[in-house]
C-alpha cells in the first residue's frame, strides 16, 4: 500500500515538473545569430581608422600589417587610411 502511494507521489511529481523542464529549452528568448567574416574585416574604414574589432586568423597579410601597426602604437596616415579602405 505505500510502495502505490510512493508510486503514484512520484509519477505525479514528475508529470507536474516535467512539462516546466522541458519549456525551458526552447522559446522567444533566443540570441540572433551573429556572422563574421574571416577573409576580411567586415568595416575597413574602421579598421583603417584603428577600430580593429576581433582580429581573425584568417586575414589577409594587409590588415594584418595594420593591426601590427595599430597594436604596436602606431598610426596609419590619411592617404595610407584611403588606401587600406580601397583594396
């Protein structure tokens, strides 16, 4: 008689929790995904002005001089800027 009750506490238990645990997966609070190139920076004027974002390894050796450049406390000229921002 208590092994029943036991089983029918439990069973209850889990069908009242259970729908609670699973909602929890899914729903409208999802982060949109966010896409990044990893050719190129995705705003070479940016870049060009200094505003290196994360630098990815697949890069070019020419923003990765720039990065050097800007990382080492350096700067890019104006015509160097509009020539990074060009290619």
């Amino acid at each position: 008689m208590i092994a029943r009750q036991t089983r029918y506490a439990v069973t209850l238990g889990l069908l009242v929790v259970m729908p609670f645990a699973m909602v929890q997966a899914c729903g409208p609070d999802w982060e949109p995904d966010t896409f990044v190139r990893k050719t190129r920076p995705d705003d070479l004027k940016s870049f060009a002005e200094g505003r290196l974002g994360i630098l990815q390894t697949g890069y070019d050796s020419n923003e990765l001089a720039v990065a050097f450049r800007y990382l080492n406390g350096g700067r890019l000229s104006v015509k160097e800027q509009h020539d990074t921002r060009t290619d």
